[in-house]
C-alpha cells in the first residue's frame, strides 16, 4: 500500500509507505524542511499543520512543543507523525530551509507623488484653567486654522492615542488629514508610511513605501496560505461556501500573512507597523472578495457577478490589520468576472492604458487575465489557466524554489536542463515544463497533438505511463528521476490552450488577427521567467518578432505602489475600472472549437 503525502504550499507530492514520518516524506520529496534535532521531536523546528488525512497520534514531546490548543488545531511535529492515509500538510515559510523565488520588482513608470493625506503642522494650544476644550476639539480647530478646511472628523482609534501624543511632544504635532478625516497624528520628526499589496492566487507581493519622497524602503513576498484551501479559485470558493467560520477562515490566514510580511518589512526599514498610515490591496475579484470576507457565491456560477465593483476604502482595523490604528486600506476597482483590482493594477503599472496601436498585456498566473488595447478601446477577459505553471498537476511539478528545473534545452541530441541555485534538480517549475514541451517538440518526442511518438529513443515505458526523463537519479538532490510525462504534456496544453484562446477571441472581438500586434506586454512572476520562444514553439504566444514582445516583471505590483503614492493615479484607477470592457469567453458560441484547437501545437515550420 502506498500513501500520497502534499506538501503545501510549496505545490510537491510524493508517494511514500504507510509509516513513513513527514520529516522524511519531505525529504523524499526534495522539500527543505527544518529538523535541527535530528527527528528526536526536540527542536520543534519542524512544525506543520494537517489539513487533510489521518495520522499518528500525538507523542509526549508534540504535547510538551506545542501544547494541546496547537495540537487540537492540527499542527504537529513533522519528525514525530507517521501517514496513516494519503494527507495534505501545509508547510509554514520559518519551517523550511529554502525560500521560493518570488517576483517582486518591475518596470515602474516615472510619476510624481501626490499624497493621499495632507500633512499638516499643528503647535495646539494647551489646556489651562481658563480654556477647558477638549483635546480633539483643540486638535481640529488647529487643524481648521492651519489648512483652511472645514467639517473634519476623526474616528475612535484616533481620539484613543491622539492626546497622549499631543503630550509627549509638547503639543506640536503633525496631524495627517485624508480628505475631511484625521486618521493620524505623529510627532513632526516622523515619517509616514504606506504598505502596497499584490495579493495573488497563489503569491503574495508586499512593498513597504515611504508617503512622502516615493520610495519603496522595503519589499517581500510570501506564498498565499490559501493554497493549502485550494489551489485554484473554484475550490476555495466552494470551501467558503461550506460554511460561514470557514470563509472567516480563508480572510483570516490572509491578514495573518499581511501581518507577518508587514513585521517584517518594517523590522527591516527599522520602523514600526504603526506608522503605516495607509495601504492598498489588489487582487482578482475572488481574492479581493475572501480577503474581505465579501459572499463569493455568486462569483462561483454565471454570470459571475462581484458583489463590490467600485473602489473601496476600508479602516485597516476592521479586516485585524496591525497598522496604524485610523489607517485606511485602499481596494482598486473589480472589472467584471474574475478580472479585478490586481488587473486594473496591472494595466496602470505597465501603462496600457497610454498605449497608441495594437498592444495586448498578459498577467499570467493560475487565474490569467488579458487586456487588449486597440487605439484607447481595452477590453479584457479572464483565463482559468490552472496550478500548471505553478508545477501543481505534475508529476514532478513544484514551485520555483532551490533544486527546481527552470530551463530546458534541446541540443539537437540530448536535454540539457538548468536549476534554481545550480542545486541538484528534486522538480520542475512552470518555465521549466514549459520549456520541457518545447524541448519535446522540437526532438520530435511528441507530434502537434503533443502524444508522444511511438519508437523514440528518449521515451521510456508503456502505454498509457510513458516518461522521459530529464535528469536521472544519480544526479537529482532526493535520488530518484525527475520526469516528464504524457500527463503532464497534457497539463500544459490545457493551461496553454486557455491563454491562447483568451488571445484570439480578444483579437476577433477587435476584427484583428495577431499579425495586427504591434505590441504584446508580458507580465506577472511566471510571465518574468517564461521563454518566450518556447511559449511561442508550443503555442502559448502568437508567432511574432522578438522585439514585440515586452516582459515587465510584477506590473500589478508596481501599479498598487502607483496607486498608493499619487492620488492622480488612483483617480485613473478608478475610470479604468469604468473603461475597460469585459469578454466572458464561456459565452461565445464557438469557445469549444477555439478551446480545443488553442491546446494543438503549431507546425514547426510556422514558429
């Protein structure tokens, strides 16, 4: 009998016997897992939660760890739990050795800052026997008499902390006004913070910015824990949908996460969470949703409607935020569908929206969106693309971490492969396979069907388990082949067909073919390492000329960064949730046909 052990979310699998321990599961796996202590259960280094399965029960050093409130919620010791079933662990980042690569930076537009709040110096007036105001009523009308604004408020997080502030700088004080509201006061020496996010279906990419000058201070990145809920958007909406504490559940390890990345950062910068006085959000409209706790019912069955379209401001503190106590948190606006605010963010960041011609942008990822440009019209559509480019539904698919396979090359007689940190090869990332199929084609391994072809000498097996290996086990990082097979070749042209066909209806709905491209901006982490002349050999990306294509890096995060510093920005922002249109591809009466032949190679000679 053997059991699967998933390892989330970090995106590995692997098969082990009955008994196995998860320290060892892992390192089968090639998952670079923290035990310190050599398995004896001492160390506690080695924490991870079930998600899913039976195993062993508790030992004494679990119990002595963890504790028995940790262990009625489902973490344990890997060292010291055996599999009993198949399982799914979740791995948190400080438990394992290696981090993944995370995109983070981009091609960012040049643009002036223009505060969302206003700062304004105050010396208030103190208290005495004769003038017995209030602290915030002194406070507001300093504020009135130095900014000449009217009608200000400030809600109860402001006039918890405000007076003792006022104190202890001697009454000078700088009060931070956004529009008519107070939200913050600080000593005059301080500068205020702000916090961009690109909350991705599987990563999250956090920028730390400083309000004043523009610049980013500090930036990170970490894998969304919802992972270990679904790895696509469906299923965490349908696990919401189960029950109410479990959708509270999917909100919640988001903002644990948030937390987590905004220590940090700001332990990093040598600042303090709480002068984060503002942060904007992106994200696809199911991610803005379960990050909100928002009903995403409705998102999951046509036509897909979000329940919040607009842009949204919301106090940090009501999502458990632990920035500054009035801070706001700002939500750019959802398209239509799953195409939402990290879209928007995508295109102000790469700066379609400024483009003159024909220019397509491609946000690639496990949800991909496309937005089309022709002559100032867009209009954009979603693509379920799937975990494949995430290495997810592959046999030896992992996320771009140390020992991933990130390139592959056909020499004209042998595969020739290179991995993350020169490590010893334990997988392949979404590059990585994408490239394998290219590779494939190009040595005649598998025909435009993308079957592999009966007879050649790298296939290995039978009918229907055929493989090939790309590195063999005496020279892998955990022992055993790493391969590819006629499955996973099938993943890919699922994830490819999607995009490509989410192409070509955007350019029918313009009367245009790809020929018409004069442009095609690619961004997004996968779309960062993607090859574009294997995405163009298996006909993820339209055969074009080399110079027409544009990689920009992370451009969702660069325009929540845009959004966050400008008020102008965020303004355009907003229109751009009005202007751009939306194409739902399951409504057009040919998708099936489109679909199907989008999955097909192109002929080698056309490349």
């Amino acid at each position: 009998m053997i059991y699967e052990v998933d390892f989330e979310p970090i995106g590995r699998r692997v098969a082990v016997k009955p008994g196995t321990d998860l320290v060892e599961a892992a390192r089968q796996a090639g998952v670079a897992l923290s035990s310190d202590c050599g398995g004896r259960g001492t160390c506690g280094r080695c924490r991870v939660r079930l998600m899913a399965g039976n195993v062993s029960a508790p030992t004494k050093n679990e119990l002595r760890k963890l504790g028995e409130r940790s262990l009625r919620e489902g973490w344990r010791l890997a060292c010291q739990t055996q599999v009993e079933s198949d399982v799914k662990v979740h791995l948190p980042l400080e438990s394992m050795r290696g981090a993944q690569r995370l995109q983070l930076g981009g091609i960012e537009p040049q643009v002036p800052v223009e505060p969302i709040h206003q700062a304004v110096v105050v010396h208030v007036k103190p208290p005495d026997l004769f003038d017995a105001r209030s602290d915030m009523t002194r406070l507001l009308h300093a504020v009135q008499e130095e900014a000449g604004v009217d009608h200000l408020g400030f809600d109860l997080a402001l006039g918890r902390c405000a007076a003792e502030t006022m104190r202890q700088d001697d009454w000078r004080v700088v009060a931070w006004l956004r529009d008519h509201e107070v939200t913050a006061v600080t000593p005059v020496d301080v500068v205020p913070l702000g916090v961009a996010v690109d909350l991705g279906t599987t990563k999250i990419a956090m920028y730390l910015v400083n309000l004043i000058s523009g610049e980013t201070l500090a930036s990170g990145g970490a894998m969304n824990p919802q992972i270990s809920y679904g790895e696509d958007l469906m299923s965490r909406i349908a696990y919401s949908m189960e029950d109410p504490a479990r959708a509270a559940e999917l909100s919640l390890v988001v903002v644990q996460a948030f937390n987590r990345l905004i220590a940090e950062l700001c332990a990093k910068a040598k600042r303090s969470p709480r002068d984060i006085i503002e942060m904007v959000v992106v994200g696809n409209t199911a991610m803005h949703h379960l990050f909100l706790n928002l009903p995403v019912e409705q998102l999951g069955r046509a036509p897909y409607v979000a329940v919040v379209g607009e842009s949204w401001d919301v106090k940090a503190r009501e999502l458990g935020l632990g920035i500054a106590p009035g801070a706001y948190v700002h939500l750019l606006p959802n398209i239509a569908g799953f195409v939402g605010a990290d879209h928007v963010a995508m295109i102000l960041g790469a700066e379609i929206h400024k483009a003159k011609g024909n220019v397509m942008g491609l946000d690639i990822g496990t949800n991909t969106e496309i937005v089309f440009n022709h002559n100032g019209q867009m209009t954009s559509c979603s693509c379920a693309s799937g975990p494949a480019f995430e290495g997810a539904h592959i046999r030896d698919g992992m996320r771009a971490t140390t020992g991933a396979i990130e390139r592959v090359i056909w020499t004209g007689s042998e595969l020739a492969i290179t991995t993350i940190d020169d490590a010893p090869p334990v997988g392949i990332c979404g590059s990585g396979i994408l490239d394998a199929v290219a590779a494939l084609y190009r040595a005649g391994v598998i025909n435009q069907a993308g079957r592999f072809q009966a007879g050649h000498p790298l296939i290995r097996g039978e009918r229907p388990n055929q493989y090939v290996v790309l590195a063999p086990a005496e020279r892998t990082g955990h022992g055993r082949d790493v391969v590819i097979t006629q499955r996973d070749v099938g993943e890919i042209q699922l994830a490819k067909g999607a995009i490509r066909t989410g192409i070509e209806f955007l350019l029918r709905h313009a009367g245009l073919t790809y020929h018409d491209l004069d442009q095609v901006i690619i961004a997004g982490a996968f779309g960062t390492f993607v090859d574009v002349e294997s995405a163009i050999t298996i006909g993820l990306l339209p055969s074009l000329p080399p110079e027409r294509y544009v990689q920009v890096g992370n451009a969702a995060g660069v325009g929540a960064k845009l959004a966050l510093i400008s008020r102008r920005q965020r303004a355009i922002a907003a229109d751009l949730g009005h202007q751009v249109g939306y194409l739902e591809l399951m409504a057009q009466p040919d998708f099936t046909t489109v679909f199907a032949e989008a999955m097909l190679l192109p002929e080698l000679e056309q490349v």
